[in-house]
C-alpha cells in the first residue's frame, strides 16, 4: 500500500472541522512595551569650574519683582546660596567683588532667538532655520541647524547679559519645528550647550507668513481660513497618532510605526513639549486659544504678539505669555495695530510679559528694549517699578520656557545666572560688567582673557591687521 502524506492531511483536517478538534490556539502573549527614546540627542553641558564669590554694595533686583538695596549675593557651587543685607557673612575663603554703585540682576533670558541657525556672517550657506518645503515640518528640531561658532553668541553675553536662550526655527510653516533651550557658553557642540532638562518647543505661526510663503507656490494654505484647517487636520492625525501608542505602552503587541512629524505633535498632547506661537493679531490669537482647547493643549506663549494688550485677559485666564518688542511697529499689515504700551498693559492685566529680540543685534539690547517699555507705561500711567520690570527679562521668559524652577531669579538653590551691571541697567549708558552662568564668571570687561571669542572668529584678521 502506497501511504499519500497530503491525502492524509486533508482527511485529518476535515476530520478535526467536522468533530471540533480544530479549536483556536491559545492566544500569544502581547510582546511587552518598548518605550522609545526621547532623548536621543542628549544635553552634555557641563557648568564651567566657578569659586565661591560674594557681590557687596550693589542695588538687586531679584528677579520676580524685588529689589534689595546695598545688597549682598553670595554664590558657591555653581548656585545662588544666600541673598541679603550688609549683614550677609561671607564664607571663608570666598572672593568678594566691591559692588558699590552698581546693580546686580539675574541673567538675561530670550525666549526668541535664531543664533546660530541664522548665524553671522549672515549668508545663504548658513541660512539654516526654515524649512520652507511643506507647511508641516513638525519633524525638523532647530538644534540640528545649531552652529555653536555663531559670534552671535559671544555678543549676546558680553553685550547683553543674556545667559539662557531658546532658539526657535522660522515661521514660514504652520509648525515650524522643535525648539532648543540653550545655556549661552562657549561648546563644541550644540549638546554641549543644551540646558540640561529644559523642555523642547514647537514652533508655531499663524498669520502672513505661512499663507504668503505657500500662497506663493501654489498649495494650501494661501488664506488665513487655510491656516486653522491645515492646523486642524494635523491635530486630528496626532490624536489618532497618540491613541495607537497610548494602546501599545499599556497592552504591548506590535510597536506601531513610527512618523517623525507626529512625535512632535504627540510630545506636545502629551504635555512634555511647548508650543511657541508666532502670532501678531488679537484675533488670531483668540483663535489659536479656542483650537488649543479643541485638542487638548497648551500654549507656553504667543512671540511678537503685537496686538496682546486687546486680549491680555485671555492671556491671563489661559496663562500664556506673551513675548514682544518694545515698539517694532508697521513693517507688514498684521504688525499695524502696536502700541508701544503693549508690554505695560499686558503686565498691567495681570498677563505674563516677556520682551525678546528674534534679532542678533537686539538680543544685545533687551535691557534697553524693557527701559522704553517702561518709560512709555509710566508715561500712560502704568506705574511699574525697575525691580518689576525686570521680570519681563528673567523669570517670565523662564517660566515660558518652563524652567523657572532652576533660574530666572536670584533665590537660594537657583542657577548662579547673574549680571553685574556697571550702572542702572535700564539707562543706555549701562554695560555688562561681569557675567556668570552657573557660577563660573564668564565675561568680565575688565580682563581680556574673559571676553569669549567663537573659533570662527580665530585667527581672522582684525581691523589693524588689514594691509
């Protein structure tokens, strides 16, 4: 007899279908969880070396509205250990800098900056910080167009004072991109100068600017009701986005595929990423607002927000900020309706006010930019101290960037971010004279081997040196 395999099988497979001996297998177990790493690119900042430094004599301004006069700072591993009175002891061995005359402040912060993704010299082959090929390039993070030899660094510390910024891309898209929180020393590496658990941002615009770049080439948006709609239908792809990984973390199974764009989006409905808006109009900001709820999200600030002392009350109930010049006024439509009161009066609602450049040159001036501001409150009656104002500068922009639990102001256990001013720092006539980030003295405009020069600018000749 001849034995026929396949014949078997199938009389055994009929068999198995006719008395139920096919049954389902048991389940198999869902594979556990594997949690994506969202940190891939990593902070490697290392405060540099400080020692224990006590600053007598000086007028501070504490940074969250107060102000002490004929005061002592004393800071010690790279933070702020003590603020007071002449009575203050200093600790042994510590250095002390006679501050009579002068003021003392905690660092300046800008919450919108482009060194180093537009970067001087400013030409085209270092023009990194738009993505202009889509109105949704959520996937791009502005830390990879980085280049930490931008002099523009260097500058904004010696002349300005400012030890924390956030660089943001470009607002030609709807979602511009990550952003990166940087501590403003000298590093080889963008990681080198990444602030250590800061959160990222997504850049978002609404307004001119999308609608004319793609308005230009012929694609959606091309109007202001485009914009929202391009929004919207991201927003409703990032909910389903999240609910397929939510599932995944909590049952395990298949990992879902991955999309770099939605992980952005995803970030920020999770909670773990902040959104910056570019957005000038009342009106749109308003609207902003409403989609904000619509998803389930929220917004950190509003950037430029010339139009925000119409809707500072929205601004106030939502707690979101809003970062703004002092007078930057008319260069395009949407900017037409500014009053060089705007940062007052949001101030004055109760708001969040933040002043900030988007400029390599006014990053060096946003002391001055918060002294018109000020000026030009007291003229309309708004009548906000010094002290007060430099809130707007420090613990303000540090709470937009949610990081005003470890600088922004000069309290016990905070970063040792501090500027010694050589007078009044809302008189024109006012310079940086010394300035440290984490307790280490990074300038000083009294020694020459404490002014930071990038390596771009090694080696490049100086004025004299031209034949």
């Amino acid at each position: 007899m001849v034995f026929n395999k396949g014949l078997f099988a199938a009389v055994i497979a009929a068999a198995c279908v006719l008395t139920g001996c096919a049954e389902n297998p048991p389940p198999k177990k869902n594979t556990p969880a594997i949690r994506i790493n969202e940190d891939p690119y990593p902070s490697t900042y290392r405060p540099y070396p400080g020692v224990p430094t006590v600053i007598r004599g000086a007028t501070l301004f504490d940074g969250e509205g107060g102000q002490v006069q004929d005061a002592t700072l004393i800071i010690a591993d790279g933070k702020v250990q003590a603020v007071g009175g002449p009575e203050l002891a200093s600790p042994a061995g510590a250095r002390t800098i006679d501050a009579r005359g002068k003021w003392v402040t905690p660092g300046v912060i800008d919450v919108h900056s482009h060194l180093g993704d537009y970067p001087s010299p400013g030409v085209e082959s270092l023009s990194d910080g738009n993505e202009a090929t889509g109105p949704n390039r959520a996937e791009v993070w502005a830390e990879h167009s980085v280049w930490p030899q931008d002099p523009g660094f260097s500058r904004a510390l010696a002349n300005g004072g400012v030890t924390t910024l956030q660089i943001l891309p470009g607002s030609a898209n709807l979602f511009g991109g990550r952003s990166v929180v940087l501590k403003n020393v000298p590093a080889r590496t963008v990681q080198g100068m990444k602030f250590p658990g800061a959160p990222y941002g997504l850049k978002m615009a609404c307004g001119e600017n999308p609608k004319r770049v793609y308005g230009s080439k012929g694609v959606m948006p091309q109007t202001r009701m485009g914009n929202i709609a391009v929004d919207r239908a991201a927003w409703i792809r990032a909910q389903a986005y999240k609910r397929k990984w939510d599932r995944y973390y909590k049952n395990g199974g298949d990992m879902p595929e991955r999309d770099l764009q939605l992980d952005t989006l995803k970030g920020v409905l999770d909670g773990k990423i902040l959104i910056h808006n570019h957005c000038y109009r009342a009106d749109e900001m308003a609207i902003m607002i409403d989609m904000s709820k619509e998803f389930g999200y929220h917004i950190a600030a509003f950037h430029h927000a010339v139009e925000a002392y119409k809707v500072a009350d929205l601004l106030r109930q939502n707690g979101i900020c809003a970062a703004m010049w002092a007078d930057w006024y008319g260069f395009k439509m949407e900017a037409y309706d500014a009053v060089k009161e705007n940062i007052p009066m949001v101030a004055h609602a109760g708001a969040c006010a933040i002043v900030h450049s988007d400029d390599p040159n006014g990053i060096q001036r946003l002391y001055q930019e918060a002294a018109k501001a000020l000026a030009d409150g007291r003229r309309a009656g708004l009548n906000f101290t010094e002290a007060q104002a430099w809130q707007w500068l420090s613990y303000n922009p540090a709470k937009a960037l949610g990081i005003a639990d470890r600088t922004g102001s000069l309290k016990p256990g905070k970063m040792a971010d501090v500027v010694l001013w050589n007078g009044n720092p809302f008189s024109n006539y006012t310079r940086p004279e010394r300035v440290w980030i984490d307790g280490a003295e990074m300038y000083d405009s009294n020694d020459p081997k404490r002014r930071p020069v990038s390596d771009f600018e090694l080696g490049q000749p100086g004025e004299g040196d031209v034949k």
